[in-house]
C-alpha cells in the first residue's frame, strides 16, 4: 500500500546526486489517488501487476500542473523506489538515471 508520508533518502536526476540539504525537503505524501509533495500537487494511478509495476502522475496544481509524468516503482516494506520520466515522454524501464537524461530516481522511506 502506497498511502502515506515519505521522506527521500537519495535521488538522482540526470545522474546527479541530490545534496543532502536539498533531499531533506523532499517528501511526498500519498493518499486515495492524490499525491503532494512541496507545492506540487494532483492525482496517481498504479498497476501493481505491470512489472515493473507503473504509476502515471498527473499534476492538477504547483510546477508539474498540467504534466502527465510516467513513472515505475518498486515497493518492498518500508523502502519505496520511484522512477519518473519528468520529461513526459515514456514510462522508465529500470531503476537508473542515465547522466544527462531527464529520468528522476528517488528512494524514500516511510516516515
């Protein structure tokens, strides 16, 4: 199960490790279809049966309003892998963000 709060332990964009003062803002909250993280806010859908299993996230308010951002994840315990393509084009295949891509790879624990 997906909903609750997460707090980011690493993440990458691009190839590029976030600081550890920029990652200790991030945290994403999910709850009935709805997703918040900062500012940015709007709806998720999940297929658990895809594998790796899919999550599209449609931004309705803040910086990705109006974006279709095409992600997997990977759920084990407390642990939760997210793989956003944030340039909207298609859904990531693995878990890895190339340098210079626009893949986002975020791994968050469960506050």
């Amino acid at each position: 199960m997906l909903d609750g709060t997460w707090v980011a332990t690493s993440a990458l964009l691009g190839g590029n490790a976030f600081p550890p003062a920029v990652l200790a803002t991030i945290r994403l909250t999910l709850s009935a279809g709805q997703y918040m993280m900062g500012n940015d806010k709007g709806t998720y859908r999940v297929d658990a049966r895809a594998f790796p299993a899919a999550i599209d996230v449609s931004g309705i308010d803040g910086p990705n309003k109006g974006r279709q951002i095409p992600a997997i994840y990977e759920l084990t315990g407390d642990d939760l892998t997210v793989c956003y393509d944030l340039a909207c084009e298609a859904r990531p295949k693995s878990f890895h963000s190339p340098a210079g891509s626009k893949l986002f790879l975020v791994k968050y624990r469960r506050a």
